[in-house]
C-alpha cells in the first residue's frame, strides 16, 4: 500500500485489500518500457513459448532447439513471449448528467470509487496510470507515470472532478485515440448518453489503435426502472429545457427507448470487442470490480 497524506472519501481499504489477489490484465499485447506481468508484442525472454523460426546468422545459438534439428536436419530458433508492463489510462466522464443519483450516491461519486480502487491496484503491480476528466471536450489529463507522487496527483484531480456541461464522448475518444501513443488498456467510465451510432466509430477507433478498451456504464435505478409515481418535473442535467410530465402517460413510450438504446450499446460494443460492463449505481462496487477483474483473468492471452 502507498501512504498518501489523506483520506479519500472515495477509497476503501478494505475492498483494495480482498482484490489484491485479481491482478489487473490487458487483453492484447501491452508495450511498456519496463518488464512486467503483460504480454508484449515483441518477443522476448520469458517462460512462456511463441514459436518457432528459421536459424539466420547472429542468432543467439543458446536458443537452437536440437530436437527440431534432429528431427528435420534444419536449425530452428525457440522464440518467447515478452512481458511488459502496462499503461492504464482512466478516462472519467464528468458532463453534467454524472451528477444524477437517487441511491444516496451520484454516478460522478460511483465512478471515483472504481477509478480510484483501479489506479491504486494498478501502480501496486507495477504498472503506469494516468486520468482524463472528459465531458465537451478534455477537461483536465494526468499521463500514465508509475511513481506513488504521481498517484496522489491523480487522486487530488479525481477528488476535484466536477460534473458540469454537456457530453461530447464520442469527439473526445477520437482525441485520445490519436493522441494515446503506446498500446494502452483504456478504462471509460461514463452513463454514455450519446446515439449509439455515434460512439460506434470511436470504439473502433481506439481498437484500430491497437488499445484494450474496457467501458463501465453508470446508470442509475431510475434510469433503468423510471419507477416515478406522479407528476414531475425533469431537468436536464446538460444545460437543455426542463420537461413536466405525467409518468404514467410517457413510462410504456420510455421503456421501449431505453431498451433500444441498450441493446443497441450491446451490439456496438460486441462487435467493436469492448470489455462493456453495465452498472447500476445502487450495487456494490466491490462486486462490480470483482467481476471485471476475474473476467480478464479469464480472457488473458486473447490477442
């Protein structure tokens, strides 16, 4: 554990203590600059064998495999896979519908929970983090870096992260993808309140990259159940007109919408290969972690 000069409200040590044993995985190939627990690209030295190639002059000769020689009269060189370590970039959506909670806890808190618990699991093992506060554009960025003072950086900034403004997710991912150079495992934490359509390209973007891209999609109870009773008066969260409605005129009407926009988020997101987690708000984040970490235990190796 790192020492850090406060509490953080968002922090609990005893959830980063019972996940400890769930490494954090990358699903693809990671490229780092030191060694690691992830896969690389490249080949390298590690107990893991890759495959075989033909001998060329200047190979190191430790690596012929006499066996294949014998068996085919040709020199054949073992290759191994190459570990590395990670870079995991957190990008927080902080437009104004994160400010949304009917549980007691907003999906703005909710989501500082999980970014904090990750990045604090993720320089544990080694590897770089780094914090994009997002909402119309980049509101504020912390790149990847490996020390414990860079993580406390990244903490002030999640714990002063304010939702405000309107969402611009998908023009945002775009950015990020052409300007997040090395092959990095990107963590979106976001209620996507954007036309499915629109954030297909950028999923397929970043996957273009070369990126793992794992989404965890904050809703609310009343998002998903709109369980209202009477009439009421709904704001927009993002700057738009207020709307008084009768629930029981419009909740048939807002049901189908919501099931379409879901199962079209479920189809974008299988067919752009996203590690997609969607998350009610009144669930345990410890459950919510635990899961996703155990699932990536379970994919790793997938290229």
């Amino acid at each position: 554990m790192f020492p850090d000069r406060k509490a953080r409200s968002f922090l609990d040590l005893g959830v980063i203590s019972r996940l400890a044993g769930f490494p954090l995985l990358a699903r693809r190939p990671m490229q780092g600059n030191v060694s690691g627990r992830h896969a690389s690209p490249h080949r390298g030295s590690s107990v893991e064998f890759a495959e075989y190639r033909k001998y060329v002059p200047g190979d190191d000769l430790r690596r012929l495999d006499w066996r294949a020689y014998g068996r085919s009269d040709r020199f054949y060189i073992k290759e191994f896979e190459a570990d590395t370590n990670l870079r995991c970039c957190l990008v927080l959506d902080t437009s104004g519908s994160m400010d949304f909670g009917s549980t007691g806890v907003s999906k703005i808190e909710y989501a500082r929970k999980i970014s904090g618990t990750l990045a604090q699991m993720a320089l544990q093992q080694g590897d770089a983090v780094g914090l994009s506060c997002v909402a119309n554009g980049v509101v504020s960025n912390i790149p990847p870096k490996r020390n414990p003072a860079h993580l406390m950086a990244l903490f002030d900034l999640l714990e002063q992260a304010k939702p405000k403004g309107e969402t611009q997710l998908a023009s945002v991912l775009h950015e990020l993808a052409e300007t997040i150079r090395q092959r990095a495992l990107i963590i979106i934490l976001s209620d996507l309140f954007v036309e499915p359509e629109i954030l297909r390209s950028s999923f397929q973007h970043l996957r273009f990259r070369k990126h793992d891209v794992a989404v965890f999609h904050l809703l609310d109870p009343q998002e998903l159940g709109f369980q209202f009773r009477r009439p009421t008066r709904f704001l927009d969260l993002e700057g738009g007109a207020a709307v008084f409605a009768d629930p029981s005129e419009i909740a048939e009407r807002y049901h189908k919408a919501i099931h379409s926009y879901l199962d079209a988020i479920i189809a974008i997101v299988h067919e752009s290969a996203v590690d997609y987690h969607r998350v009610s708000i009144d669930e345990s984040f410890e459950q919510v972690l635990t899961r996703f970490l155990i699932g990536r235990t379970r994919s790793k190796g997938v290229r």
